[in-house]
C-alpha cells in the first residue's frame, strides 16, 4: 500500500475515513495533529467527505455517517456470500460454534460474515475484520490449497519475517 496512486488525495481521504471509523468522533484538531499534510487539506477533505455525506459534522466533532451501512451491507450482491450464507448459519445453528466465511483479498484475510452460535466464545471476529492469512486458521486452510508461489508470497510479506501482530500461539516453520 506504500505504492504511488494515481489520484494521491484518496489516500488523505481514506486515512481520515479509516481514524473515525478507529477513533469514533475526532476534532478538525485531532485530525491536524495526526495526519501529515497541510491544515488546508485536512479542511478540504472534511468538507468534501461533509459534503459527500460521508462524515457528519455535529458542533466541533466529525463521525463517519451510515451511509457506509449501505456500501457496506453491499454483501449480497456477491455470488459466493449469497450462497454461502445459509451454509454459514446452518453450521452455527446445528454446532452451537462460532462459523464464518472467510476469503482472501489481496493477499489478506477477510471476513465478510460470521454467526455466533449458542456456545460460541467470542473471538472478536466481526463481519469486515481483515488479518494475516498465515495467523488465522481459515487463514491457513486457504493457504494450505495455494500455490506455492502464493503462499511463500503471503509468507514473506506478511507472515514469516514479521512478529508484529502475530498470535503467540503460532508457530513459523520453513520447508
């Protein structure tokens, strides 16, 4: 993601979009002190999201609006989601276990839904939540049917030299 894009204020935008969803409300300050451009840009892009109704401002504070409910919630218009889904449920229902439906995407986990079953404990997944596929076993169960130029990929960028954010239970073997 260090990579130059085309249009270079996206990415201005969506780290602004990305400390609201982290942070909840922020101030036009709090963005200032956080993010490394201009106070001027900073107040075009308030503006702008503002405008767009994607964030509201209410008195001095920012917060992202629910219009992302829609973009979002937009799950049902994918193919494997929608068949899925019912799998999904049946598996939480009959087990009484947590179940998800988890994809790669870009070289990442993400889960794009979860159902709690009646036993379940709470593994902080939530619909959305994006992890490293080597840390996750859905993670691993993807990668374990990869290519091995793609697992060695993942590995390399995200799993074998790096500790940060890894469980302390898994462990890192090379062949």
């Amino acid at each position: 993601m260090d990579e130059e894009l085309p249009v270079k204020s996206l990415r201005t935008s969506f780290r602004i979009i990305d400390l609201l969803s982290k942070n909840g409300e922020m101030t036009y300050s709090d963005f200032t002190k956080q993010l490394d451009v201009p106070d001027s840009t900073v107040y075009d892009h308030l503006q702008s999201l503002s405008e767009l109704e994607y964030i509201i401002k209410t008195g001095n504070e920012y917060r992202i609006s629910f219009e992302f409910l829609l973009i979002g919630d937009r799950r049902g218009n994918n193919r494997l989601f929608a068949k899925a889904k019912s799998v999904v449920d049946e598996v939480a229902d009959i087990s009484g276990e947590h179940a998800s439906l988890f994809v790669e995407e870009n070289g990442m986990g993400r889960t794009i839904y979860t159902k709690q079953g009646a036993n379940t404990v709470d593994f902080k997944v939530y619909d959305g939540s994006q992890s490293y596929l080597p840390f996750t076993a859905p993670g691993k169960a993807i990668l374990s049917v990869s290519e091995d130029s793609a697992v060695e990929k993942s590995l390399d960028e995200r799993g074998r030299h790096q500790d940060v954010g890894r469980p302390d239970h898994t462990v890192r073997t090379s062949h």
